[in-house]
C-alpha cells in the first residue's frame, strides 16, 4: 500500500464492484470508479479489478491506455500543456517546454511531488495564430515568451 491506494479507497472500490458486478458490462463503470477515487488507475489497482471481475490483466491494460479519462499516474491539481504542434514549435515551443520543465523541476509527462501541476503532452489547440501557445487547464496564453513562463505558473500556486 502506498499513499495513492489506502485501505479505505481499496474499500470503497470493493463496493462500486460489487455494484457494478450486476450491471452487464462491469469493466468500464469500475474502471471510471478506480480513476475517480485513486485519481489514476495504477497497476495494483488493475491488478486487483482483473481478480475481481475475471478479466485479464493484458485486457484491462489495453482499455486504460487506450481511453484518454484514465491515467496510470496521478494528475497535478493544474495541468500545463506546451503547445507542440507545428506553428508552435516553429515559434519555439522546445525552449517553453524546457523552461517549464525547469521552474517546475520534473520531466515533461510528470506530475510535481505537491499534486499541483502535471505537463501534459499537447497538440495543436487551435490557436496558431497566437503560437507559441501555452495552456493552463482551460486558460490560453498565446506569444508567451521564456521570461513569462515563471510569472503565468505563480498565478497558479
Ligand atoms: S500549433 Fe499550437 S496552436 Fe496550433
């Protein structure tokens, strides 16, 4: 056990399969429950669903990693997403991700250790006109520059 799946959460998912267990297609609901109540579906966690409602673990898996709503990894309260696409990245995008990787002190993909920021991969929003775009959960910042980075963070902390 760690501090993602306690006992009480692993409780609670017990009940929501036991419930699920009647309705014709238990693996998706449960898979939802898990990602609701850990933040995140971690291994353990399918591990313990595949027991539980006979499925394989290679199956549950392949359904985690294929739906964007699940994650095996908790998610930061805010999540930041460098836009990459092509106008952004032309426009420097590279140096944006750095950057953030360097005010947040973790590797792009990662969550930092105070639950409050995940980078997100993100592709093209549909600003390119604004490129380099930076996200902050729905927020858009459009021409941001390095020296900016460090100030649209603070405004989230
Ligand atoms: S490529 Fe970044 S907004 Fe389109």
């Amino acid at each position: 056990m760690n501090e993602i799946i306690t006992t009480k959460k692993m409780k609670e998912l017990d009940e929501c399969i036991e419930r699920n267990k009647m309705k014709k297609g238990p693996l998706m609901p449960t898979l939802q429950d898990a990602q609701r109540i850990f933040g995140c579906v971690p291994k353990e966690v399918q591990e313990h669903i595949g027991k539980k409602l006979n499925e394989s673990y290679a199956k549950i898996k392949g359904v985690v990693s294929f739906y964007t709503m699940f994650s095996t990894k908790p998610k930061g309260k805010h999540i930041v997403g460098v836009c990459t696409g092509t106008a952004c990245y032309v426009k420097g995008a590279q140096k944006l991700v750095d950057k953030v990787c360097e005010v947040l002190k973790i590797p792009y993909g990662e969550t930092t250790k105070d639950g409050l920021f995940t980078i997100a991969p993100t592709r093209c929003v549909g600003n390119c006109g604004e490129a380099p775009v930076v996200m902050i959960d729905e927020d858009q910042y459009g021409r941001v520059t390095i020296d900016q980075i460090e100030e649209i963070l603070n405004k989230y902390k």
